[in-house]
C-alpha cells in the first residue's frame, strides 16, 4: 500500500473505536441534547487531533490541516494533509450511520492520495494519484453514462435545499431520473463511483472535507470542476464531478438554474 494511505489508514483505526462509542451514545440523547453541539465539538477535535498526531509522528516535518482545530505542525509545507475528523455531522447527531472520516494528502498543491472511511459500514475508499481507487481493495470505476441529463441520477449536498439553491435543486430534479441528498459529501462522491449515482454537485466546497473525495473520483473515471469547469483545487468554491460526456450537460443545467 502507498505509505501516505498506510499512515492514513493506521491514524483512523486508532479513532474508529472511540467514533463507534461516541455514535451509540449520541443515539440515546434527546433531541434536545443533540442540539448542544458543543460536546459534538469536544469529540471532533479529539478524532482529529489523534489523526494529526499519528501523521505527525510518521511525518513531522508535514503540515496537516484539520476542520476544527486548524492547523498542526510546521506551516507553509510543501507536504500538506487536510482531514476531517466527521463529514455528515448532522447525520452523525441524528443517529444516522452515513458519515465518514476523510483524509487527503497534497504535495506542492495536488492530490497525490486518498482516504475516505465510513466507520459503521466498515467501507474504505482510497486512491493514489495515476493509480486508480478502490472500496476494500476492489477497484472501482464510474460506469459509463449517454451524457443525457435526462438519464442522469444525482446527489447533492444538504446546502442545495436552503432557500437560495432550492429553486436550482428543484430544476435539476425536473431535468434528470431525481436528487438525493446523503446528507455526507464525501460518501456520495465515492458512492457515485461504485455506480449508485450518475453525478454529483457541491454549493460549497472544504478541503478538509472534500479533498479525499476528488481524488477518488477523478481516479475512478469521474471530471471534478467548480461550476466554472476549472479543475477543483484548494481555493474551489463549489464543485461538479460526472463523466466526460455528462459533465457538459449537468454543468450547464446549473448555470441555467441560476439564471
């Protein structure tokens, strides 16, 4: 295995644990105590922490960039990790097991590998740039699409139903086969490149959370742009991932929604 996923690998097992205990206790709280999203903070910036420490120990001359807690070791590196510790918090608080922990590492500004572990269902998804990506180790690819809108399933973020994308998710949804929303970016990228979606758009895009998440895709097959169709780098704003042919059409739906 690359020695960056092996770090990657190793630093989240040693937080799969306390993740597994802290989701069955969050499932016994009240609605109320859900809420209270400051023990959720607590609790994040433990895993990522841990995450950090373990990639520092291997690495200590890189940089690693969390969601929560910022920035650990030497800044300004040329070696740069970006992780979060959660993505799909609010499935995470809502007892739902779609959330992941994702881990991505950059040298000079581009992705070179790929870690995105979904701890309830056990799923691991990785990729090494010009290596291609793989679930539990089986290669996965993006199946070949028409480049139809129309034939077209999509997945999206919770963002596309605030008010101001809901009329672009609502023209999206009348031009393809439906919108889902898995409530966790990271997995539905990488779920799209089993084959369960056609496409995928995000309104907003995070390094820490997303990153992974592109590297997989585009070594599974998949284009990632902004809305623009700039390719997705740290600095992105949004993002779109589908196949060549498909691209295209799905990014110019956008556009046309939000006219």
């Amino acid at each position: 295995m690359n020695p960056q996923l092996t770090i990657a690998q190793k630093s989240v097992s040693k937080v799969s644990r306390l993740i597994n205990q802290i989701f069955e206790q969050t499932a016994k709280l009240s609605q109320a105590q859900r809420e209270e999203t400051e023990r959720f903070d607590i609790f994040y910036a433990q895993i990522e922490t841990e995450i950090a420490k373990e990639i520092l120990y291997a690495y200590p001359d890189h940089t690693v960039e969390t969601k929560l807690t910022g920035v650990h070791g030497p800044a300004h590196n040329k070696s740069y990790w970006y992780v979060s510790g959660i993505v799909g918090k609010q499935n995470f608080l809502g007892g739902n097991a779609d959330f992941a922990v994702s881990v991505a590492y950059m040298v000079d500004d581009k992705l070179m590998a790929g870690y995105v572990y979904a701890p309830m269902s056990q799923k691991t998804y990785m990729a090494v740039k010009n290596e291609g990506a793989t679930l539990n180790d089986i290669r996965i690819r993006l199946p070949r699409h028409s480049g139809r809108i129309s034939d077209a399933l999509l997945l999206t973020d919770a963002r596309s139903l605030r008010k101001e994308n809901v009329m672009m998710t609502a023209h999206l949804h009348h031009l393809s086969l439906g919108v889902r929303v898995l409530g966790d970016e990271a997995l539905s990228i990488c779920e799209m490149i089993e084959g369960k979606a056609s496409a995928a758009w995000l309104n907003a895009f995070d390094p820490c959370d997303h990153l992974a998440a592109v590297l997989i895709a585009q070594e599974g097959g998949a284009l990632a742009t902004d809305f623009n169709g700039n390719e997705v780098d740290i600095s992105a704003e949004n993002a779109a991932f589908a196949t060549p042919k498909l691209l295209k059409p799905l990014l110019q739906s956008i556009h046309q929604a939000k006219r």
